[in-house]
C-alpha cells in the first residue's frame, strides 16, 4: 500500500497547532494561493506554504532547472535539470501532500492565460524573475482590479524584503514611481530600490547582467523571503485581521541585525530624494546610466 493512501492531513500538519489555531489551520487548508514563479525565493515560498498546510496552489513558471539554479534553488536537483521548474515542483507537492491541489501554468504568467491563473485563487505570491518587468505590471494591475492581495518578497544581499499590496491605497506602479515613457532599465531601477538594494552593501551591482538578465544572490536570502512572505500570507489568509488598507513593507538583513520599513518610492527625476537615491545607486553600478539614457522604452 502505497504512503499516500496512509496520509492524514490533521497528523501531517497538527505540530503546528498551538502555534496556529484549529480554526487558523482550516483556513489555510481550504485557501488557494497563486504563486507566480517557482525560482529562487518563489520555489521556497512554495514549500513553506506547502508545509503549512495550504491546500490548493496556482503555479506558474516557464524556465527550466539548469545548473546555475543549484546554489540556490529548492526544486534544482541533478534529476530536475532541463524540467520546466512548475511541472517539476508540482511533483515536489504531492510527494508532500498528496491531498494538494494544484493547477500548473507550465508557460508561465502572460496575457492570455492571466484569467485563468488568478481565477478563485485568494492570495497571490509574486516572486517573477527581477527583471521581468511588464509581466509583473500585467499581473499587478489585474490583481488590483480583481481586488487580491499581492505579497511580493525579494532577496536582497543577505537578507531580504517583503512589500504587500492589498486592493486599497496605492498601486504597484504608483508606489514604485512607475509611469508610462519609462525604459525598461528606468523601471528595473526603481524596482531595485523599491525592494531595498540600495540598502544592501553586499551586492555587488558590477556582477549584474542586464542583458542576459542575471544577477548574484544566495540561497539563505531566498529561505528568508519566503519565511517573511509565507508569514504574510499566514495574517492574511489564517489571522483574517483588519483588511491593510495600503501598500507596506519590510526590509531584514539578518547580516546587521537591521530592520528598515520600506515606503513609497519618490520620483527618480522627479524629486531631489528620488534623484539622490538613483546617483547613489548608479555610482555602484557603472555602465547603467548610459544604458538609461539610450535605452527605447
């Protein structure tokens, strides 16, 4: 007789109780989690929600496993490279809990299968590769109209940030300075100090590839924004508190021991702080301000 037909999800998840109420586990057990990105911080988001007992995920990503991925990468193993990384992690899933239910966008998020990913899902998880840029737009504008909840969590250095944006208050674009006529590099710019690089020393900014869309990260900064975001989703989903009622976030660096709250991003050429905020970040990242000038939107 196989394991499966052995499971029991109240003997699988009932250590969390008393850390989470009965009724707190039943809740996270009928929610549906749609998690856009199944990499580095996303992959580990997956199974931390997992292993608290989420009961249905929405999972998409369209890359493929490669050795690059090794460092830092849950669901990177010698038998999964070259698989598409939501199929694979899927499979991950239900060797956990055989119960899951899970419905995998294999192509990964784009207009036309948009609907359909964030169709009865409560929760959305937004770990899209940094440098995807207008899916991640596509995606946060459709959560805003559906009236979800996005956590979107970042490794960043050592540590890392996690920045909720629930229906009310400001938008994804307006809290991030992002407008029509930006670059595509003027619009990773903004991202990149929206979620805290400017706050991390240890990234070393030469290292970033912008046109193979690379750049250096640790696997400990990715384990730590999935326990932040998963954290997120257990108030939002379990706690069912007070309803935020505009964008907020955090930024940890375990490194420092440094907690900074992160808030709405000024202007980059707008403001005399947005502007200090992109030369300081520009003089660590040699090249780029030639890019943002030449760069077609």
């Amino acid at each position: 007789m196989s394991t499966a037909a052995h499971f029991d999800y109240s003997e699988a998840f009932g250590r969390q109780i008393g850390v989470l109420k009965e009724e707190e586990q039943h809740r996270l057990r009928a929610a549906t989690v749609a998690l856009a990105g199944l990499g580095g911080a996303g992959g580990a988001q997956f199974v931390a929600l997992l292993r608290l007992g989420v009961g249905r995920f929405h999972l998409a990503d369209p890359d493929r496993f490669e050795l690059a991925n090794f460092s830092r990468q849950l669901g990177a193993l010698i038998d999964t490279v070259g698989r598409n990384k939501a199929e694979a992690m899927a499979e991950m899933g239900a060797r956990v809990n055989p119960e899951v239910g899970m419905r995998v966008f294999p192509e990964g998020v784009n207009a036309t299968n948009l609907l359909d990913f964030l169709d009865g899902v409560d929760l959305v998880i937004d770990a899209i590769d940094f440098f995807a840029v207008a899916v991640r737009r596509l995606l946060m504008a459709e959560c805003r109209r559906r009236g979800l909840t996005v956590v979107l969590a970042s490794p960043v250095g050592f540590g890392a940030s996690v920045v909720v944006f629930p229906p009310a208050g400001d938008s994804f674009e307006e809290h991030f300075g992002l407008r029509d006529g930006m670059t595509r590099f003027e619009q990773l710019l903004a991202f990149a100090l929206g979620v805290g690089y400017g706050l991390s020393e240890e990234v070393d900014l030469t290292r970033v590839d912008l046109s193979r869309a690379t750049g250096p990260a640790v696997g400990t900064a990715c384990l730590l924004a999935a326990a932040m975001s998963a954290t997120e989703a257990v108030k939002l989903i379990a706690r069912q508190g007070p309803a935020p009622t505009g964008p907020y976030g955090v930024h940890f660096d375990p490194l420092r021991g440094r907690t900074v709250a992160l808030g709405k991003l000024p202007g980059l050429a707008d403001s005399p702080e947005g502007r200090a905020l992109r030369d300081a970040f520009l003089r660590r990242m040699p090249g780029l301000g030639e890019l943002l000038e030449r760069e077609p939107a």
